[in-house]
C-alpha cells in the first residue's frame, strides 16, 4: 500500500504530467477495421432520440452529486453535503450510481457540448478526489456492509479480501452487496471523464483507484481469485484494460488478464453454451472485457469467446425486440414459450450486448451485426425510457396484459436507472462509423456529422422508420474519392439507391451499399427500404408469433397502464395464415386484427406503449384448432391469472434481487442450475439452512415450493419464524420435471403479522429448492 504522503506526492505529479501521460496511452491496435465517428462530431437532428436525449439531460441536471456522493464522503470521514437517495443508493449497493453518472454526464457533454454536463462532471471528480486524499491510499468508495447488527463503511471488505479472507454466495463477498460491480462502475465512470469529458484531473484519481484494488488483486492466489470472482464483479476486467489503453502501463494489462472467471469463460472459450440458469448481466461485461482485451493483445481465445457468447445470446437467448432473460437469468437455448413474462428482457442486458455488438462488428464490418443493434436499440432501449418524464423502466414486460415500471428521481437506482442514464446519452455513438477511406452509415437517424480528418460533413434526413426514405446529404467534401457504405438491412427484400435522384450502380459487400467517387456538396443519396410486415415465430412453438414490420415490432394495445390489474384473456389469432389476419390502416406501423380474440384489437409499435398496457406474442390457432381448443385455452389462462391473484408473495431463489427483496439469509447455500432456472442448495449435512422472508395475508395460507423431480430422497425441514411444519423426506419417485410440494400452514403462524420468516434446514442431506410462493390457501385448492 502507498502511504499518505507518497499516494498524495504521485497523485500531485500525475496531475501535473497529464500532456506526458496522454502521450503515453497506448496507440489503436490494427485489428480494430473502423470506429465510431465521435460523440462530440455528432449532432441529432430532430427525432425521438434527440426528445430522449433531451428528457436525459433533464434528469441529470436534476439528480444532486451531492446526493450521489454521500456514502463517498461519510466513508472518508468529511461531512456528507447532501442526505442520501432512496432505493438501491440507500442500501450496500451504494455508489454504483455515482459511476454511472460520471459516465453519463461525460457521455452527455459530448452529444449536446453544453458545459453544464462537464461542470457536473468536474465537481464530482473533485469531491472524489477529497475522499480519495483523506483515505491516503486510493480508495474511494460508496459501498456499505451490515456487521453485528450495524451498517459499516464497505473498505472493510476490500482490506478483508487483501488478507485472504473471501466468502461469497455469488451476488456477495463477504456480506457485502456486489462490491467489485459498484467498483467497476466507479472506475469505468473515471475512465469516461478523462476521454469524453476532458476532466484531466480525474487521472491521478483514477490511477490511485486503480493502485488501491490492483494491489489486492496482485496479492491473491489464483485459487483466491478465482474464489473472489464467483461473486458478480461487472466489467471490471474492461476497465483495467482501459486503463492500460489510456496509460500504457503493462502492469494494469497484466491485472485485466487474471480478473478471468474460468468457470464461464473457458467454456465458452471452448465454444460450450453453458448459461442457462446463470444471472445473464453477470456474464456480459466479462465478454466485453475479453473483446477489449483481444482488440490490445491479440489473444484469438478472446474473440473466440466473445464472438460465441454473443452469437449463442443473439441467436438462441433473445426475444423478438433483442432483449434477453427472464427475471434476469437465461433459460434454457432456444425455449422461450414458457419464459414470456413481466420480467423479460432487463435493460442492463441490452445496454451491454450493444457494447460487445460494436466491438465485433469494428473488427470485420457486417450489416447483420447492425441489423440486430438496431433491433435492440428501436424497440428496448427508446421504449425503456418515458419520453416526458425521462424516467427509465427495469424490465421490459413481453407477456400479455403487462405494462412498465418506470423509476423516481428519489427512491429507485436500480441497475437499469444507472445504464439508463448512459443509454440515452449517447444516441449519436453508433450512427456513422470510420474505416480507412469509407464513412459506414449503419443507423438512420437524423443528425449532422464531421469527419474531421477527411474533410466530409454529411446530414441524414429522415422521419424512418415511419418513412421508407432515408436522405444522405453531402454538406463539404474532399477533394479526393471516398466511399460511403449504407446499411442494406436483411429484412429489405428490395432496397433501392438514388444519386441526386437518378438509380446508382452500387458494390454490395457484407450487406452494404458502397459507393465510391470524388463527392460535391449537394450530393444527396437517398436509400429506399421498402417494409413488409412479416412473424417471427418462438423457436420452440411455431404457433406462437410476434409481428415485426420492416425494423419495428409491433404489440396490440390492451389499454392504459393505469388500471390497476388486466383481467382479460391474452389475445390469440384465429387465421390460417397470421400476417394474413392483419390489414393495413394507412398510419405507419398500425394494422387492424380482423382474425385477433377478442375482437377490435389493433397493432402498433411495441416501443411506443409507454403507458398502455401491450401484448407482442399471440397464440395462433387455425378455425378447426381454436373449435377444438378454444375451452381448454380459456381455462388455461384463468387458472394461471386466478393463481397469480392469489399469490401472497414469491422468492425466485438464486436471483440477485429477489433475494436482495425477501432477507434471504444463509450459512452455506451453493447458487445453482438446472433447466434453465436459477435456485439454492443448502449443502449436505445437517444444520445448513438458507432462510428469506415472504409476506402473508389475513387467513390460511399455504407454503409452496418447486423441487426438480429427479432430486430424491432428501432429509430437511421447513420452519416458518421458527416452528417446523414440515419434515421433507423427497421420497417420490424421480420425476424429469419441476414439482410443487405444497404445506398447509396453521393459521397461529400467520395471524396478526405482514411478514414470516421461512427456514429450510438439513437434517442429512442436501436442500435444493427453486421457487417458494406464499399463497392463499384457496389458490393452492384450485391451483
């Protein structure tokens, strides 16, 4: 560890030698193809992303650092200058925000160049570096840990892991809640400060945060470390890479290379699909690290792994508007039918499979790459944001009958609100893109751009995806040949290419329309992307089906979001032929139903329905099925809507948040997975346990759990606040299938209170359990 007096004397000369330091970063590696024009030579034009970027920048400016920066300047010992936030910011999680913001005002200050987002900035990394110099030895941090009863400053988990002391249940260490994720943000948060910010005193803070933890990390065992990185760690592999990118100094490569979860990433290495069941953003970020870390080294294992993962998510794991996940965990491949719910598709997943696209498509330019960018971008992350209020939704509900929760400005801070902070900053980052003499336009949305170094300004004008044409003005030119590459998207059976408007002669290569000649300003392309409305079917029942017309998907409106349940039956479609029940109405992107159940329903894009309730997939039945079948649909549906009515409350065990919500609680509970579902075994033996809280109501009430059928013969028992009221011996007969043992509870336990605490405890066996719900004990009559 530096000590006071020599951290503080290299902070004051790093801040000095910033020119030398920017001299020395380390030069773009050859195997990246092309690159993102930058932030700051972008400019939107007039479109829902400049309405969401500008409803962004109004939350930021609304959110206090002051705030943010609470737990930072408790945990250094100086006066907090703001009362802390609600929600996740209120709790050990604290500070991942912070990071976020930093990113999100650096990211917002090079789309708009207002200065009020780089003032932010500047104050922020100057409280930072308060807090930094009053601990003396490069920590800052925000996290906080529950000892004894007592909420602690975070660092004591940090100096713990330094002496080897490392225990994890996969979404902790030691107690503490995602430490290393929040540490990551904060350092990413720095990195973005210095290179779209032009913060340069945010280098000496940087570096003594990244000293702080590099010297923990340099001291672990590789089994050490390996036991460390079971818990989520976020990008933090990415960020030390970029922090050797922005210094040059081998010593931060060398530790972005040993923040390697071998357990994931060598089978994935090896090209094994080994994530269903696992927490899909866990996983993210550490492809994305390894995408940045081939794109420094060379490594070909890395782009392997990173081209597999997101192949295997894109094309085997994800719904029709790109997201993936159900309630934040990837199901089994190719079997999504069962897993369209209300939790699907979290925006952290998107916002990162976004990140890692851009890395694959810079090293080989391909337009399906972007084609599924522009999928994900369209119809989750501008759907993921209420245009108005510039407030930002957790999941994206896909089932029928749902609608979005949208975030406060005081007690929310989840994960989401963080990315969404950074999603809608960056509108601009992806539209046009720099090869050695080609300008790639891969996004159609409005804006101005100047390529600096070729002396090309270019405008698009458009209103698409509502319009079919797309306009590329030359505004100034070079006076030499250039190419200019337009993405032919792989839904348009028959694009077509006008030069200041007569047919040109185009090379098509890896899905572009490249065009090279000497340009004129005035020279103006236009690029006609006919749309045909088409299904998509779930790869595991063809009869089930979501529309997409052109690059938008599309959803019925069930009705405002402000009822307070649906009570309808989820929409089905009676028609030989599914597109063939929709007609067109003449507004873009809507279409009637004449062949939808109930009747009068109409289509109209997904991403819109900010406040109507939607439904996207439609059960499809010929005449003949839907006579058949109608009555056992029906009373499918009720059955499912009468038991979730009656569910009392429900822990998903083995996902971070439902657990983070119910106090789950343990001494030794492996996290676990099987069949694509997440779950928790209290280890073999007897006196291991894992305990959580569930509410309850007024009357009798049933305890259910959800085993695998096949785990047998098992010795535990089931207690609530104490008194057993179950001895579970699991002595069926093995069954290839999830079953739900159900105990009655007697009413004394329950009376007079909100909550009760479950316990499961081994008696000689090992306890692996998926699901505990808390049900009215009609539901678990009918159920």
């Amino acid at each position: 560890m530096l000590s006071r007096r020599g951290f503080l004397g290299s902070a004051s000369a790093l801040a000095l030698a910033g020119p030398a330091l920017a001299a020395a970063r380390a030069a773009p590696d050859e195997r990246v193809r092309a690159a993102p024009l930058p932030l700051h030579a972008v400019r939107l034009g007039p479109s829902p992303y400049r309405t969401a970027v500008e409803a962004n920048g109004r939350v930021l400016l609304a959110l206090e650092p002051d705030r943010l920066l609470h737990n930072f300047h408790a945990s250094a010992g100086l006066p907090p200058k703001g009362d802390v936030y609600g929600g996740w910011e209120a709790r050990g999680i604290a500070g991942h925000s912070l990071g976020h913001y930093l990113t999100a005002c650096a990211l917002q200050y090079a789309q708009t160049g207002d200065p009020a987002f780089r003032e932010r900035l500047a104050y922020t990394v100057a409280e930072l570096a308060r807090c930094q110099a009053a601990h003396g030895d490069g920590y800052i941090g925000g996290t906080t840990v529950e000892r004894d009863g007592a909420v602690v400053d975070g660092k004591i988990i940090f100096e713990e892991v330094r002496r080897g002391d490392i225990r994890t249940g996969g979404f902790d260490v030691n107690g503490g809640w995602v430490p290393l994720y929040t540490w990551h943000k904060v350092h990413a948060g720095l990195i973005d400060a210095i290179r779209l910010g032009d913060v340069e005193p945010a280098h000496p803070v940087l570096l003594g945060m990244a000293d702080y933890l590099g010297t923990i990390l340099e001291g672990l065992s590789d089994e050490q470390m390996q036991q460390l990185l079971v818990a989520e760690y976020g990008g933090l592999n990415d960020s030390y890479a970029e922090t050797y990118a922005l210094t040059g100094d081998p010593r931060w490569l060398r530790i972005a290379e040993r923040i390697r979860d071998r357990r994931v990433l060598d089978p994935l290495t090896a090209q094994r699909n080994i994530l269903p069941g696992l927490h899909a953003n866990t996983q993210i970020p550490k492809l994305i690290g390894l995408a940045r870390l081939y794109e420094l080294t060379g490594d070909p294992a890395h782009a392997q792994a990173a081209r597999f993962f997101r192949d295997t998510v894109v094309n085997h794991h994800s719904y029709v508007i790109g997201g993936n996940s159900d309630r934040e965990h990837f199901g089994p491949p190719d079997i999504l039918s069962p897993y369209i719910t209300d939790r699907t598709c979290e925006a952290c997943n998107s916002y990162n499979m976004l990140k890692l696209t851009r890395h694959l498509w810079s090293w080989a330019p391909d337009a399906a790459l972007f084609d599924f960018y522009e999928r994900v971008h369209l119809n989750h992350i501008l759907g993921h944001q209420h245009p108005e209020t510039g407030m930002y939704n957790y999941f994206m509900p896909l089932s029928s009958g749902s609608r979005r929760t949208w975030s406060t400005l005081e007690d929310s801070f989840w994960c989401c609100f963080g990315s969404g902070m950074e999603s809608h900053a960056k509108h601009g980052d992806s539209i046009y893109w720099q090869g050695d003499d080609t300008l790639f336009v891969n996004l159609f949305i409005p804006s101005e751009a100047r390529w600096a170094e070729r002396g090309l300004k270019v405008a698009l004008e458009t209103r698409y995806p509502d319009v079919e044409d797309v306009h590329l003005v030359v505004a100034e030119a070079p006076d030499a040949p250039l190419a200019i590459a337009l993405r032919l998207p792989g839904w348009a059976e028959a694009p077509a290419l006008l030069l200041n408007g007569s047919p040109a002669a185009f090379d098509r290569r890896s899905g572009y329309a490249v065009l090279t000649r000497r340009w004129s300003p005035g020279d103006r392309l236009t690029l006609h992307l006919p749309m045909a409305l088409r299904t998509e079917a779930t790869p595991d029942d063809p009869r089930i089906v979501a529309f997409v017309n052109g690059p938008v998907v599309l959803a019925a409106d069930l009705g405002p979001a402000d009822t307070p349940t649906f009570e309808g039956l989820p929409p089905a479609i009676v028609a030989d032929t599914p597109t063939s029940a929709a007609r067109a109405t003449g507004e873009a992107h809507r279409f009637a139903l004449p062949g939808v159940r109930p009747e009068g329903l109409s289509l109209l894009p997904f991403h819109r329905q900010h406040d109507r309730r939607s439904a996207v997939y439609f059960p499809v039945f010929t005449a003949a099925q839907w006579a058949e079948e109608e009555a056992g649909f029906v009373a499918a549906e009720r059955a499912r809507a009468a038991l979730a009515a009656r569910t009392v409350d429900v822990l998903h065990l083995g996902e971070m948040q439902p657990e983070r919500d119910h106090g789950f609680r343990a001494n030794h509970a492996d996290l676990l997975s099987w069949q694509g579902r997440a779950g928790r075994q209290a280890w073999w033996g007897v006196g291991n346990y894992m305990e959580f809280d569930l509410a309850v109501r007024p009357g009798p009430m049933v305890l259910q759990a959800l085993y695998w059928g096949e785990e047998v013969d098992k010795h535990f028992v089931i207690s609530i606040d104490g008194q057993p009221i179950a001895t579970e011996r699991r002595a069926s007969a093995p069954v290839r299938a999830f079953v739900a043992a159900t105990y009655p509870l007697p009413e004394a336990l329950t009376r007079g209170k909100e909550r009760v605490t479950v316990r499961f405890e081994t008696k000689g066996s090992d306890a692996p359990v998926y699901e505990v719900r808390m049900l009215e004990a009609a539901a678990a009559a009918d159920a």
